[in-house]
C-alpha cells in the first residue's frame, strides 16, 4: 500500500497548482483504499510477478477519487470522513474539473500500461459507475423505489469497481477465464456488502469514526434499503412518515424515522443482507490455493459486513 500512495502522489503533480491543491486534498483526506488493494491482492493470488498492479491499482484509486469529488457537488456535501470537502473548500467548479482530470490521468496510464483488456474493463467500469450515479439520482425522492432497483443502484454505482479491481488483478495474474469470472465476482459481492453496510451506518454509526452525520443519505432524498424495508414492512402511519421523509428530504421527523426503522428491524435485515453478501464473496474464491493473500480477501469481506466505520 505505500508502493501504491507513492505511485498516486507521483501520478497527481501538475504543472496546475490548483489540481495539485484539490488532488492531495481528497487523496490525503483518509479512505480505506479498499479498491486499490483488491487489484494487489488479486494479481498476487494468481501468481503476478511484478510492478504493474500497483499502477493499476493507482488508477482504480484516481477513478474512485473522481466520482467522489464529482458525488460531492451532486449531494452538496459538505463533510467527508470527517474533513470539510474538495467542494466545500474549493468549490464546485474546482471539484468538478479537478475530477475529471483525474479521469483523464488515470486513463492516461492504462495506455502506457498498455493491456487492451484492462482498459476496455476500465472504460466499461467506468461508464457503469456513471450510469448508476444517474440511476440514484433518478431515485432520489421517490419512495416507490423497490428493492431490484436500489440494487441495480448499488451494483452499478458502487459493486463495479470492486469488481473491475479483481478482475484487472486476475488479468494480470494470467487467471483462466473461469477464476477471472470468478475472482469478478468476489468483488461484486464485497463492493455490494460494503455499501449495504454504508446504508446501516448512515442509521446507526458513531459520526466521530464515520465523519459523517447520521441520516445523510435521508436529507438528499435518497432511499437505501433500510428506508426501503421500513416502508414495506411498518404499519400504514409509519410508512407514510418514511415516506413523506424521502420526498421532502425532511431531516425534521428524523427521530422519528430513526425509530421506525430500529422498530421494524430494518438495519438487522440490512446487515444480515451485507452478511450474505460477504459469505458469496467468499464462496466465490474458493478456488484459489492457500495463500496470505487468499486470507486477507476473505478477512476483507468479513471486515466490509461487519465494520463499524
């Protein structure tokens, strides 16, 4: 992982001193660089022998950087793993045009990289993310969202990347069509777990480890599946409470939808579904010899169903 920040300070210097400022702003700002691993862990599992996956795994990172400064101006955030954000300190302009540099640098070294195959994934990947970025935004205050399509959501937005990271790695590792197949969906499964889990903690975590405040996703309008569940499973007064929340993007009865969502059991039913995903995400790499590799995926999608922050 230090190979891989050197790679991303290295890749993020512009002759622009404004990209510089914006670029080491969210890159330093934490994250879990869950993405970026996924790419080394996979190519090492497969047997890769050499340096290409920590560039690949830049990349993987510099694209997950842009769709946050870009997701950033779209909610109007102003806070992101405790920090203020690119938006908030820069402003949107700023965040929206530095993002898309980091688009462009990051395809910039899947062509000196130069595997055709990776870059169509990427590119494929990418413009997945993209659709499902347009997908929530669509879904944003209506409360007739169901189910499959805040899944079709999640797996769009947030699944794809994780499971182009495996999927590059096993490329690299010279992976049989199968494993590759394979190792793709691990990282579907995790990616949708991780984000199950960011719908639970936006109801449930401590704000200091998350930097976020609790109910977010509820202030933009945004119907996760906690929500989801809540109006489907609650009585006739309480659905229409969660619902009239969604289309307001009303933080005002936010206790009172924080209860109804504890009283319906719909944070348990989100994490047993996180918990699900995870054990497919194992299920799905089976396969792989014995390895310390091998080891940290598996700890890594039992750590995305049950974390805290």
């Amino acid at each position: 992982m230090a190979a891989i920040d050197q790679v991303i300070h290295t890749r993020l210097c512009s002759d622009v001193l404004l990209v510089n400022q914006v670029g080491a702003h969210i890159i330093k700002s934490g994250g879990k660089r869950l993405r970026p691993a996924l790419v080394v862990l996979s190519a090492n599992a497969f047997g890769y022998q050499g340096k290409q996956h920590y560039d690949l795994a830049t990349v993987v990172e510099l694209i997950h950087t842009a769709t946050l400064l870009h997701d950033d101006v779209v909610d109007e955030s102003k806070l992101r793993r405790g920090h203020a954000t690119a938006s908030a300190l820069f402003g949107n302009a700023a965040s929206v045009l530095v993002g898309d540099f980091l688009y462009s640098r990051a395809f910039q070294i899947i062509v000196e990289v130069g595997e055709m195959r990776v870059m169509q994934i990427l590119a494929d990947a990418t413009n997945t993310i993209a659709e499902g970025e347009v997908l929530q935004l669509l879904n944003c205050h209506d409360p007739g969202v169901d189910t499959d399509n805040y899944m079709r959501v999640i797996h769009c937005k947030t699944a794809k990347l994780f499971e182009a990271s495996m999927r590059i790695g096993a490329i690299l590792g010279k992976a049989s069509t199968t494993d590759e197949d394979a190792a793709a969906r691990y990282g579907m499964h995790l990616g949708t777990a991780f984000q199950l889990m960011d719908d639970v903690l936006d109801y449930a975590a401590d704000e200091l480890q998350t930097g976020k405040h609790l109910g977010d996703d509820l202030a933009e309008g945004k119907p996760t599946l906690p929500l989801i569940y809540a109006i489907q499973h609650g009585s006739a007064e309480q659905a229409a409470i969660v619902r009239s929340a969604i289309e307001q993007g009303d933080m005002g009865n936010f206790a009172e939808v924080l209860q109804i969502i504890h009283a319906t059991g719909a944070l348990e039913f989100t994490r047993q579904q996180a918990l699900c995903e995870a054990e497919l995400a194992c299920s799905a790499i089976k396969f792989m010899a014995d390895s310390k590799n091998k080891q940290c995926l598996l700890d890594l999608a039992r750590f995305a169903a049950i974390r805290q922050y």
